[in-house]
C-alpha cells in the first residue's frame, strides 16, 4: 500500500496537465500512487495519458458521466489507498524536486496532525506575473483558535497546497463551489486544530488559466451570494451580532448591488434563524459610507500590507 495517493482530478485541457505530471515524477520521494480521475465527456485526456504517459503508472479512471467540481475531487480521493492524500489539480505543479517529501514530512514529524499545508507559488498565466501566496505565523495562530477566520481571508490557498491523512475521512461539499475549499478547511481544524504549516512555496497554482472553474463562478454575483449565506449559517448561531461578519456582508452586499432584504430574498433563502442579522446588516447598509470607504482602501493598501499587517475583519 503506498504511503500517499496524489489524487489528480482532470477535466478537458492536457496542456498543463502535462506539467503537472512532470512535477510528480521528478519528486524523490516515490511511494506513492497516482490517481487520475477525467472529467471529460469525450477522450481528449485518456488519448494523452496512453500517449505521453503509457509508460508511466497512473492509475486512470474515465468518469461514467460528468461529475463536476468538487464532486470530481471527492471522486479522485474515493479511490485513494494511501495513508496521506494529496490533492494536485491538473493545472497546478510541483515547484521543487523534493516538495513532496517536504509535505509528508509535515504529518510525519507532527504525529497529532491531520491536515498541512505549504506557501503557493500563484502564477497568473495571461500576465505571466508570479507572486507568494503565504500565511503568516500570526494568522496561523488565529485560525487554528477560530477557523471562522477563514471565511473572511483564504490563508490555506488552494487544496493542492495541502496534504492531509485519510483518516480524517472528510470530503468536499459538493453543493458549492466558491467556497468549497474555505468550507473543508473549517471542518478540518474544527475536527482537529493541530494543523502544521511551512512557509515554502512547495507547490504552483494556475491563476487565470482557461477552463478553471474559478473563472466561471468569480463574476456569478448571485453563486457567491448564495455560498457566502450558507458557509455563514454553518459556522454561525443565529444570535450572531459580530462586527466582522456585518462589515463581512456589508461589503459584499454594497459591491453586488443588493440593497434590501427582499432583493436578497430573490437570490437565496436567508437560512433560518438569520432574518435577525441581515435586518441589521440592511440597516447599517447606508450609514457611514465614507469611513467604510477610507476603512476597506486603508486595508487593501500596500501600506497596511508591508508595514501595519491589519487584518480587515
């Protein structure tokens, strides 16, 4: 039985596929099973699988139909044998030739932890622009006490930056797709908070590159919505009255021209028990627009980034 099962959902382009894979099999730590789970309705990725890879072993599988995201990560992860599961979408890679051997020995010398996770190395593929993606050791502390914290800011970045033990046995919920991975983090560290960290960017996330659901749902005003209430209702008790989460819903409301209630209404339920606290969001709504103007550019501002570190909710 391998110890890792890198789980390598796959849907349509091979282009950077290709790079994925060869990331893998540059790693030096080897014991490993690769499963790949395509998404495609016709046979574009199995024809370049038994291409380029015939040699290779890649354990493959052609979905009968089309599962979608997440439903097609939580298919990858369904076939894993391995004591550690590492998700690696098809469009990211492998950054170093040991970034493997980095990641499981996050579980391996840290007995108590379920889950890890490393820095990313965000490549926008238009621009051609790289950046860090990383946590800081503050940030790190406050949502291993309060996960919450990561509805308002995605600390973790993408699943392919994490490695985690099978055991954990949860999977992503397959009713979202904004927040889906905001909401598997929370569960995680709520089953277990002795989560681990490295702040090498051991992994590369795509940004932008075509055919990504992120640049499907990123301007579906009505999706993000509809997500960000039922994340909410999940970590939240109706008698919710926190500062956070009002300027949270403010912001969102106001950037997506949502003004009243009833025009929420029209876009998703209010979950029970929380009619209460978006009466007071809509309340609030109006008032003190030019504070909460200076307030949201002081937080996006390179000053408060490079020097003051302030988080904004």
């Amino acid at each position: 039985m391998p110890k890792v099962s890198i789980c390598i959902p796959c849907y349509k382009q091979t282009k950077y596929l290709a790079k994925c894979l060869d990331s893998v099999f540059m790693q030096d730590y080897t014991d490993y099973e690769i499963i790949l789970t395509d998404d495609t309705s016709d046979t574009t990725v199995k024809d370049f699988i038994e291409k380029k890879y015939s040699y290779k072993n890649i354990i493959y599988y052609k979905n009968a139909a089309s599962l979608g995201t997440p439903e097609n990560w939580n298919e990858a992860v369904s076939k894993a044998k391995g004591a550690y599961i590492k998700l690696l979408h098809h469009d990211d890679f492998f950054t170093q030739k040991n970034s493997l051997s980095k990641l499981v020995s996050l579980l391996d010398l840290n007995p108590a932890s379920d889950f890890g996770f490393c820095a990313t190395e965000v490549w926008n593929v238009p621009s051609g622009k790289k950046w860090i993606h990383q946590c800081s050791a503050k940030q790190f502390q406050r949502m291993k006490i309060n996960p919450e914290f990561l509805f308002f800011r995605n600390m973790i970045g993408a699943p392919s930056a994490t490695i985690y033990k099978s055991a954990l046995n949860l999977s992503y919920n397959k009713n979202l797709k904004w927040l889906v991975d905001i909401d598997f983090y929370i569960r995680v560290i709520k089953q277990n908070t002795a989560i681990v960290m490295t702040t090498e960017a051991l992994i590369c996330t795509a940004d932008s590159a075509e055919g990504q659901v992120t640049q499907n749902v990123i301007n579906d005003r009505d999706l993000q919505i509809k997500e960000h209430l039922e994340v909410f209702s999940k970590i939240a008790s109706p008698n919710t009255n926190q500062k956070s989460f009002i300027l949270f819903f403010d912001e969102l409301f106001t950037k997506s021209g949502v003004k009243t209630i009833l025009q929420l209404r029209t876009i998703c339920a209010i979950p029970e028990g929380f009619s209460g606290f978006f009466e007071i969001v809509f309340s609030q709504l109006r008032k003190n627009r030019i504070y909460k103007k200076v307030r949201s550019k002081f937080y996006g501002s390179r000053i408060n980034n490079y020097f003051f570190k302030k988080e904004k909710y």
